[in-house]
C-alpha cells in the first residue's frame, strides 16, 4: 500500500471527528495530559526553547505550549479538518501549522521538543514505518 493511501486511509476518521473532537475528547484529554506533561518536566528538569506538536489535532497542546512556556511552536497534523479547527484556535497566536505526516516530518528550525499527544503513533502498523527515523527515535 502506498504512504499516500495510508495516509488518507489513517487520517479520514480524525477528519470525521473534527468539529466535535475538543468537546468529546480533546478538552478533558487536554487537562491529563498537561498534568503529565508538568509533572515530567519538573522531575526530569525537561528545558527547551522551541517545539513541535506532532498530531496536533485541533491545536489545544500546542496552543499551551506557545502561551504558557513562551516558546516558538510548529503545530503539525495530517487532517486537513482538524488543522482548519487549529488555525482558527491558534489564529491570535504565532504557532506555525503544516499538514504532513509524522514519518516525513519536515520542520523549517530545529526544535528542542517533540511532543506527540494521545495515541498518534498507535495508529502506524508496522515497524519499518518508523525506520527512517530509527536513530532519532530509538526503541520504536
């Protein structure tokens, strides 16, 4: 099967879901996530000065991520629904969206941060999906 196949074949639920997502599973997933994502950064002395949102869905994570740590954000989805839903979320801010796939991933800068929310990588069925990527992302 193609990448381009896949691709439309993976994204088309999430489209589907666009415009109910935040109030089904976004808002409350949100909130958990953040917590986590606190708690990690404390503990581990987690520092960065750039990042990217991979999956980003209609923009929530990446949103915090620019108001609340200050920093340059890359929001990055497949579905072109969602990021219409993260373009208007993020519309007062200055994160930058793109649509492409994870396992293509091209940024313009470099990031000190990826953060890849719910169960973005789930839903890649192989494991040479990822061996482009094998040695920025060892153990997938």
């Amino acid at each position: 099967m193609s990448l381009s196949a896949l691709t439309v074949r993976i994204s088309r639920p999430y489209s589907r879901l666009a415009s109910t997502y935040d109030a089904a599973l976004g808002i409350q997933g949100f909130f958990r996530i953040r917590s986590g994502f606190e708690y990690l950064v404390r503990r581990y002395g987690v520092r960065f000065a750039s990042a990217a949102d991979v999956g980003c869905g209609t923009g929530i994570f990446a949103r915090y991520l620019r108001c609340c740590w200050g920093v340059p954000v890359f929001a990055v989805d497949r579905s072109a629904e969602m990021l219409c839903r993260a373009k208007r979320a993020l519309r007062d801010t200055d994160v930058h969206v793109f649509r492409q796939d994870v396992r293509c991933l091209h940024l313009p800068n470099p990031v000190d941060l990826v953060t890849a929310n719910f169960d973005m990588v789930n839903h890649y069925s192989a494991r040479q999906t990822y061996e482009p990527h094998s040695e920025a992302f060892p153990g997938i």
